[in-house]
C-alpha cells in the first residue's frame, strides 16, 4: 500500500457532514463534521472535517449541516411495474393479479421494461436508494439501465414452471452471463417466482443449480397467511416447508414477504444451513389487509431483513425511506410494544441488514473504509426535521426521501443538489406515455398465470 | 352583484391546472385544464383555462401539469410541541407523558410557545396545510403566528380540573376575544383537555358554556382502549358515556383520536343531538401500538372524520399528507379489507370531511366558487408520481407533501415554488436552539400533570 500523501488527490472529497456508522457491535452511530474521502469507487477513509481540509481532490462536495448515510437497499422489487403504478387499486389480490396484472403482462416488450426501469432508477435515486435488487422479465434489459443509471443492482430473471425447464436455464443463463457487469455493480440470482407457481422438482434443480453455481435464489414465499393455509391445505406443507424440501434452505436465499411464516417455520428456519434472509415491503401488507413479516422472531433467529418496495404495481412508490419509516411504525404496532423496532433498529435494517440480505454485507451498507462507496446526502434543516434532539428519531419518523440532496454510487455522483445526472426523466415519461394503450389492454383474455391460492 | 366583467381584474388567476373538486354528491372529481378566479379572498369561479386567458388579473400563477387540491387541514394537534419533537421516542403513553412531557411542560414560556408554533406553521406551509386546529397553552402567541403566518386556525386554549374553575375560564375568555381575528382566519373552541383529567361538573360546565356561546368544544377522548377499560372500571361509564353525561354529545363536539371508542359506544353516538366530529391522527397509534380511529362505523353514522397529525412530540412530524395515505393503508389493515377506504374516500377525508370536523364545511374543504382561496399546486411530474393511471391514487398513494409546490390562503400566496414567505426558518430555529436546554430540562421534580389510567 503506498502511503495517502503519495496517493495523489483523492477521487471525491465529501466534508462537513454527520456520518452514520457502525461501532464495533454494529450499533448506530453518528460521526459528526466528518470528510469522507473516496478513491477507485471506494470508501477510502472518514477523517475529522479539519483534518480532510488541505486534502486534495478532484470533485468536493460541502456537505455542512447535512447528514451521510449509507445509500438505501431495495431488497425485493419489479422495477419496470413503475409503468402500472395506480392501475389497479383497492383490490383484493386475486383480482390484482388475475385481472389486472398478468392479463396486462401477457402484453410486455422489452422496451416496456426498459422503460418502466429507467423511471424507476430515476425514482430511486431521488430518494436515495443506490442498490436494488430485481426480479422480473426481460432482465438484458433491467441490467443495461442500471448500468447507464449508475445504480448497483441484484438482478434475477423470473420464471414459472409452466414455461417449462426453459424458464429456469434462461434464469440460469442470465444469471451467470451477467454477474460482475458493469464494472462489478451487477450480481445476480436465480429468479423462481414462489412456491405456488413453481412446483417442487423445479424447486429442487435450482437449489442444485444455486450450490453448483455460487448463486443465491431470490423468491417469493409465504407472502400472507392465505397461502400458508393454502399450501397445507393441498400440500401438506407451509411454504417455509416446501423450501426446505426441494433443498433450498441449503442455499443463499433471499424470501420476499414471508408475512404468511407460520410459527412451527420457526424451527424449519433454525436448521437452515444456507444463508438466509428476508425483504420485507410494509406498505403493500397494509394495503392487501395481510399480516406484517415477523421482524422479531426473524431477528431472534439472526436472519438478516432488508427493506424493500416490491413493484409500484402494488406498493405505488419505491420508496425505501418509507419502507423504513413503515417498519418501524407498523413493527411496533403489530406487536403492541411501543419500546420495539427503535429508530436505531430501524436504520440497522436500512443498512447492514439490507445489505447482508442481498449477500453484500461485506462491501456496502456501513461508512466504513474499504467499502465501496455508496451513500446518500440529506438535508436535515427543513423546518419538518427541527429542532434535532435525537438524529435516529429524526431521520426515521421526521425525515423523507425528499430530504436526500445528493445520491453516490461507487464515487460517481447521480443526483447533486436534487438534480439527476445520468437519467432522462421527460424522455422516458414521453416515450412511455405513447405505449402505455398498447400495454394496458386487457381484452385478448391471456393472462401469464393464474392465481389460485 | 356587479357582473364579472365590471368587477376590475381579479386578485389572483390560477391557470392550466387539474383542479380536484366534489360533484353534486360530493364525490371527488377532476377538472383538467382548469383556471381557478380569486378575488376578495373567496373562489370567484372554476373556468375552462382558455375561457381565463384574457383575464386581467393582479397575480398569476401559470400551473401547468399541477394540480389545485384544497389546502389540507389539521384538525387536531398541538404546534408549539415541535420544540420536542424525537425528545422522548420508543416509550409507552405513560413514560412519555410523566417522564418526559408533563415535566417539560412545566418550564414552558409564552416565547417557546411562539417559536414553536412559528416553526410549526413553517412545515405546514411547506406540506400543504392551509388551517389547523391547535390545543395547547399560551394561545394568545399561537393566534399571533398564525395571523402572521398567514394560516387559517381553530385555536383553543387547554385546561385540567386540577387548574380550579379558573383554567375554564381562561379558555373561555380566550375563545370569546379571539375568534374572528385575522381578518375572520381564526376561529376558536373551549378546549378540554380530556375525560381523565377534567371532572364531571367542569366538563358540564363546559357543555353550557358552549351552548350559550355558540362555540366548538376541542378535547381528546377514548384516546386508547385502555382509557375506555380505566374509565369503565374506576366510573362504569366508557369516554364516550362520561361525555354524554355532562351534555357534551349536544353541543358541537370534536373528539380527538377516539381509537378507544367502544362498540356500545356507537348507540351512544347516535342519539347525540350536538355536531360530533372526530379528528383521526393514524401514525402516533402505530407508534404507540394502539388500535386506530373507527372509522367505517363512524362514516355509517355520518359523523365526520378528519385527519390530523397530534403534535410532534408524538407523532415527530405534522405531516398530513401522511396522515392521509396512513388513514387509507390503516384502515384497509384494520378490517382486512383491500377495497375499504379507497383513495377517492381518502381524498374526502381530507377535505371536506375535514372542514366539517372543524365546523367549517360551508367555507373551505372543496374548490367552489364562494368558498374561501385555500388551495395548493402538486406537481406530478416528477419520476415517483409518473405515469399516472388514477390521479386519486397518485395523490394519496404516490404523491407526498413534498410535492406541494405553493400554498395559498385567503387568496394569499403563503408558498411559491417551495419558496416560504412569510415565516422565517432560520432565525426561528436559532433563537429556539438557545432556548432548549432551558425548556427541557427535568431536574426539579415538577409536572403539570399525571398520566394514571
């Protein structure tokens, strides 16, 4: 390592800011009149303000009076469904699938995606969001606008076992042609749908498949109660179960929901060997009338819960800072105890937690040296954020997406001072408006799949 | 009446909006390329836009691609306690009132009140509220800023029993002298602080006092079901009863919270005689693991619910755009209904349902010529709110309070283009900075007040 006065200047210089950080137990801290010093995309060092000032640097941002935080991680969504935010409102969701949704994806081009996932960069980057992970169709082209959105992204391409083994090597094909692009930003997963549109021996093979490969498998599972009843009703099994049986909690894998975990899953989750983790996206629960995911027992079980959005087809927005604000409001609410899910706990399923979640709690989630360097600037000055007695209580119950000025991923600056740099929002709202007819038809009576459960 | 055209130009045109109004059943509506005329304050008329391009007027506002929706209204909260906000977070109702609140409270000065209201008006401006209805102390300095602010408000100044006969009266001279300040904007409410801490023969007092003056009686009541399970076991009356004893359900009533209203309750409500509204404010329930507001048993009586959002020290914002997206996400939870509360009903709730909950249905809460300039512009365009299937939905689901991008009352322009104009931020947040250590510190043993049930 050569010394830093030998390093020549530093990449981008952020100085002024109160950084959020993880002591050494990962609980929350904030670092206050901090510089934070990137190089090669990485997080080079936090250093006092006054030490960081004869620093030289390419590109500086003043940041006083703002706070850094690690960027925020959607753990689960459909980043194209942003073209079909509000369609189908106020539905049970039988009839917002079955008669909205996948009579109205039978209808996808690739364009449509394409489109639809360059608005919801855009969205996630005005609200501090640097990472998401994907899962859905046409992924080529999901990963082409992370890569020209600057984003980082966990990508997986959907399939129902009704496509036959097509569906699960296409998966597989995408997922290991397209792991490591765009300099690294992109990973990947196997992509089943759940276990009601997967059946079990497919199940299986891409449990193999995830071993053989080094991938993690991101699904859908016990998404509400309805199916866990469903599923042993007619199987005999929860779908924690059915996980276990086709092998897969012998895999990494990342479980979408899981509102509908039943407590004897407990234990099935206890003797999981894989690494295994949880997205919870709140807002849709509330909105579908379900249980909320157990955030507590999964925590007693030291399994990681990211914060996510799901698809704005249901959820209406990508916001992850409302994920989180949700998260706290509704963990304690379900569980009665206004002392549960503290605004810290919050901010450590924002960060480490959401990170573990997508198998890359190594290299994002915490401000910390050798990380890289994603994170987001917010502006706690608003007459809505003051007066600050507690910065964790303010940025979790007081704050908004709203307040992110400026978005960072791996050094290269995506949105300063509110301003997006490397998405055409106009363009892509243009464009999409003249497709949408051709999109939204719903009266050749095809739909991709049926919900039964 | 002087024909249109012989009135001289109108004080402000509005042109090229969306404009939300209620049809003749009060059913929420959309009037799209839309001019909103104001003059003296009132709404002279809703015009095609081409029909009020040659229109002179003194201000204009081109609003192209925004949308005019009523100004919000907060129809229960306690400003100045923005000075508190995140003080006291995680705790149940009885920590945070005797540990932390009450003591505090006893340090407060009539300048602490008028900075934290003058900040609270701030953020209200800011997230689109154009009235709200404060209860809370040293009234005088909040009915001061919001004649300076420019805000419509419905102030009533709090008392307990333990106060003797005289904090009635100051309530009640308070409510006499002050309303029809402001140039009309104020109006005020005999303000109780709750059944649990004014007896029986004050809150008959009350009663009379409202009838003979034709006043509002503001309280909190049957705020959790603890309350109610306290005041059946220690009175054998729940809130509601204990407020029909002491004549209160003939008098106007607004009854804040009500998540403790009990289902014999209902039979109660209905043979009152007086106008009963309640105030809902969603997230404080969440956060202190309480139920919420009843409020498809309370629409089946046709008793009005308005939104709020409590004061800061609970609730950490006075956010009531949020207050309406978690009045519909609570509600659908609460009954397990996705169909219940849907965004149009949302939208109702927080606007006219919201001026009748202050007695002042006939004069705000809709977009008509003879009702009074409340309004605000959104603007839609930005990435989080596009494309837009159902504009109810985008508002309530997609759109937050950071997307109001002017504010008016009266006419008067309050906010434009984020700008604020009449309160100053920066100065307020200074002088209160050096005041807090004063207000809150706790050492000496004294509060106003315990919390016992």
């Amino acid at each position: 390592m050569t010394p830093r006065d030998a390093q020549g200047p530093a990449d981008l210089l952020i100085s002024g800011c109160t950084a959020l950080v993880h002591d050494e137990h990962q609980r929350i801290d904030f670092l206050e009149d901090c510089a934070v010093v990137v190089r090669d995309g990485v997080i080079d060092a936090l250093l006092p303000a006054a030490e960081a000032a004869g620093l030289p640097a390419r590109e500086r941002i003043e940041a006083d009076g703002q706070v850094a935080l690690p960027g925020f991680i959607n753990c689960h969504t459909h980043t194209p469904m942003v073209t079909l935010r509000g369609i189908a409102e106020d539905l049970p969701v039988e009839e917002w699938f079955n008669d909205w949704i996948w009579p109205i994806e039978s209808n996808l081009t690739e364009r449509d995606v394409e489109l639809g996932a360059r608005l919801a960069c855009a969205e996630m980057i005005r609200g501090g969001v640097t990472c998401f992970a994907d899962h859905y169709f046409e992924m080529d082209a999901v990963a082409a606008v992370a890569a020209e959105s600057g984003l980082r992204a966990h990508l997986g391409w959907a399939y129902f076992s009704s496509q036959g083994p097509q569906g699960r090597e296409r998966s597989l094909d995408f997922a290991l042609r397209t792991r490591g692009a765009a300099d690294g930003r992109i990973t990947t997963a196997l992509a089943p749908h759940a276990p009601y549109t997967v059946d079990g021996p497919d199940l299986a093979a891409t449990a193999e498949l995830a071993l053989e490969h080094g991938l993690q498998v991101h699904l859908h599972a016990a998404e509400n109660r309805a199916q866990t009843e469903h599923s042993l009703a007619t199987e005999g099994r929860t779908p924690i179960e059915v996980l276990e049986r086709a092998g897969l909690l012998d895999a990494d894998l990342l479980i979408a929901h899981g509102t509908g975990i039943a407590e004897s899953d407990f234990a099935v989750l206890a003797r999981a060997t894989g690494r295994i983790a949880v997205a919870t996206a709140p807002r849709g629960y509330l909105k579908f009338g379900w249980d909320t995911t157990p955030v507590k027992e999964l925590a007693d079980l030291g399994i990681p819960v990211g914060l996510a959005t799901d698809g704005a087809a249901s959820n209406n927005t990508l916001d992850v800072w409302e994920a989180m604000t949700l998260t706290a409001l509704v963990q304690k609410s379900a569980r009665r105890d206004p002392t549960w899910l503290t605004a810290r706990q919050a901010l450590h399923h924002a960060t480490l937690q959401s990170a573990q979640a997508l198998g890359l709690g190594d290299s994002i989630g915490s401000l910390a040296p050798g990380r890289r360097a994603d994170l987001v600037l917010v502006d706690v000055s608003g007459p809505h954020t003051q007066p600050v007695h507690d910065l964790a209580a303010t940025l979790v119950h007081s704050a908004r997406a709203s307040d992110v000025v400026t978005t960072i991923v791996d050094g290269q600056v995506l949105m300063r001072d509110r301003k997006l740099l490397t998405v055409d929002v106009a363009g892509t709202v243009a464009e999409l408006a003249e497709r949408l007819p051709a999109l939204t038809r719903r009266s050749d009576g095809t739909r991709i799949q049926t919900y039964e459960t």
